[in-house]
C-alpha cells in the first residue's frame, strides 16, 4: 500500500472478494456441505446464494442511510457512538488476523498433506508471506489491476479443472431430493454464510472503494458467479463420489482432479488446480491483512499504513505455526467456531446497526415535527 489512500472500483472489490472466497469453497462446497446437506447441498448453495444478495441488500441500505459515511467503522461510531464501535472495531482486528493466520497455517497443511510430504511447514508460509510483503508495499494501482486479471486466470484455470470432471458425475449421488432433507438443507446453510459474509468486512474499505453506491448492483452480477462455482465444486466432489466418501477424504476437491482422465491423453491436472489454489489462498491472506491494516490506521494515529506490514507478517508466522496440531484440528476450529465469529460480526451486528439507523431515521422526523408543533 504505497499510499494512504488507495482507490479501486466496486468490480474490482467484488472481483477480489470471489477470489478470496474460491480459496474457502474449495473445502465448504465438498467435504463441509458433505457432512451437513449430503446429497442436498446443491439446494443448500443456490438458497445460501439468495441469502446473500438479501445481506447485500441490506448492506447497501446501510450505507446509503449512513451517508456521508462509507466505511464501516464511520458508521459504527455514528450509529452506535465512538466507544461502542471502538470496541467492535477491536474484536473485528483481531478476529481478521486470526482468520489470515488460519488460511496461512491450512495452505501450508494442505500442500503438505497433498504434494510435499515431510517438507517443513514453515518453508511454504515463509514463501507465501514473501509474496504477501511484496503485494502489500506495492503500487495499489497495480495491485487492484492484477486482482482482475488473477480472476479471470484463477477463474479459467477452475472452470477448466472442474468441467473435465463433470463426465464423472452420477446423478444418484445428488437426487432425488425430498422433504425428509429440509433439515439437512437448512445445516448446510450454516457453513455458506459463514464464508459469505466476508462480504460485510470488505465494507471496512468502503471509503477506498469508487462507486460504492452499486453495492447492490454489481451483487446481481457477481453473486451468480459464486453460485455456479460452489455449484461446480459440489457436482465435481459429492456428484462423482457420493457424499459418504467425499466427507471421508482429507482434501475431496483434490482428489476429484487426480482422477481426470481425457481420452487417456490429458491427466495429471493437479498443476492447475496447484495454480489456483496458491493464487486464491494468496488473495484471501491480502484482503484479510489489508483489512487489518485500514482498520489499525484508522485506530491509531500512524500516518504511513505500510509501518504495520513487517510487524503484522512476522506475527502471523508465529500465530500460525502454533495454531493448531494438524490440518484436522485446523478444520475443527474452522467448522465450529470460525463460520460462529464470522456470522456474528458479518450478519448480525451490521443487520443491528442498520436497525437501530433505520429506527433513529424515523424518529428524528416526527421529533423535528413535533418541535415545530410546539413551536407554533
């Protein structure tokens, strides 16, 4: 971040956001909705993807109702008072930077448990905090260009990946679904809006972002986009394998790749799913650290936001080397205690705010009309 200002189109926000959040499906959309929904998750994502334009929705309510106020932590200070939204703001930081170090710690575990065996975990986190410095003190101009062209390469490499697969796929490990599923259904929309939420933090770049105000606009372009990824992720997984041997597989996604076989003549396809898979886990640890970054400046007093880089990448190398024991103990905590957090501080706190603004935006009316009465 060369500048304390950095500037980048709704887009080109909504753009690194599915990025960021390809990272997460990987695991949500096979293994987790596996467990959950079984069969039924297809139903579980195009309802979870409802869900969210409704979250949009009332995020851009919010913010048209806050103005002149555009990020997040404005208007928590100006709905809520300053030492009320401080505090939210706090916990917001630090649960950001222990998000980054959660998908810092399962990149490294994953290509441990995948590619590299017996290689050190530390040597893949160091690689990739490497590339996080570089990408951080960078030119923003350049970074939010390469966001989009990431995308799309990152998007190619995954569709590309997943359509080979789709040959495979039974449609007895998907249907038929009944009514006897609606509790499975309505499980599997836990994990998805614990990852969807992600929507919400990235409003703590509000004021950095140019055409705020198409919030809910750009939401109808891009939110079919995440539909049909987790909709491909899942056919590719449980539609191929079966829910019951997809939930037992460490990594259900990765073992959907090594079994594409094209007229024998195309195989061993995990170089692109490694491709995509380093560029989403490298955009979900920027938009998290970048967050944590625009939050502490405006917190504190530092003029130049890129002091925080080398002292917040150290302690995210620390933090996640101890995290946990292993990948297993890393999804645990992802499943049971990450996606609570995340609703909590991306659903229900902003949809508390922008009730109390909704309410304080009627009253003061009737109380300007009472003044005037009395007046008179």
């Amino acid at each position: 971040m060369s500048s304390t200002h950095a500037s980048f189109t709704m887009s080109q926000a909504y753009r690194l956001l599915l990025l960021a959040l390809f990272s997460p499906a990987v695991h949500l959309a096979s293994k987790q909705l596996s467990q959950t929904a079984g069969h039924a998750g297809w139903i579980s994502i195009c309802i979870a993807s409802a869900l969210l334009f409704g979250l949009i929705a009332m995020l851009h309510a919010l913010v048209q109702q806050s103005q002149p106020h555009t990020n997040l932590m404005d208007i928590y200070n100006s709905v809520l008072g300053k030492f009320v939204g401080t505090v939210i703001c706090v916990i917001q930081v630090i649960w950001l930077f222990v998000l980054a170090a959660l998908y810092l710690r399962l990149f490294a575990e994953r290509f441990v448990a995948s590619i590299f065996p017996g290689i050190p975990l530390s040597l893949f986190m160091v690689v990739l905090l490497a590339l996080c410095y570089v990408i951080l003190n960078g030119s923003t101009t350049h970074w939010s260009n390469m966001v989009s062209i990431c995308f799309f390469i990152a998007l190619a490499d995954y569709l590309v990946v997943i359509l080979l697969s789709l040959p495979k796929i039974n449609i007895a490990n998907i249907y038929p679904v009944t009514t006897l599923d609606t509790g499975s259904i309505i499980e599997g929309l836990y994990p998805l809006l614990g990852t969807f939420c992600y929507i919400t933090y990235l409003l703590f770049m509000g004021d950095d972002i140019i055409g705020l105000q198409d919030l809910r606009r750009a939401g109808r372009r891009y939110t079919p986009l995440l539909l049909a990824v987790h909709l491909l992720i899942f056919l590719s997984t449980v539609g191929v394998f079966g829910s019951q041997l997809t939930e037992s597989f460490t990594l259900p996604f990765f073992m959907s790749i090594k079994t594409i076989n094209l007229f024998g003549a195309l195989e061993h396809m995990e170089a692109l799913f490694i491709l995509f898979w380093v560029v989403t886990d490298i955009a979900v640890i920027i938009l998290l650290l970048r967050l944590v970054i625009k939050i502490l400046h405006k917190l504190t007093s530092v003029k130049q936001p890129t002091l925080f880089v080398t002292p917040l990448l150290f302690g995210l190398f620390v933090f996640a080397l101890f995290f946990a024991g292993n990948i297993f103990e890393l999804h645990d905590f992802a499943n049971s205690i990450a996606l609570a957090i995340n609703l909590g501080l991306g659903v229900l706190i902003p949809g508390l705010v922008y009730l109390i603004a909704a309410l304080r935006k009627r009253i003061q009316p009737s109380n300007r009309l009472d003044k005037r009465k009395s007046t008179i």
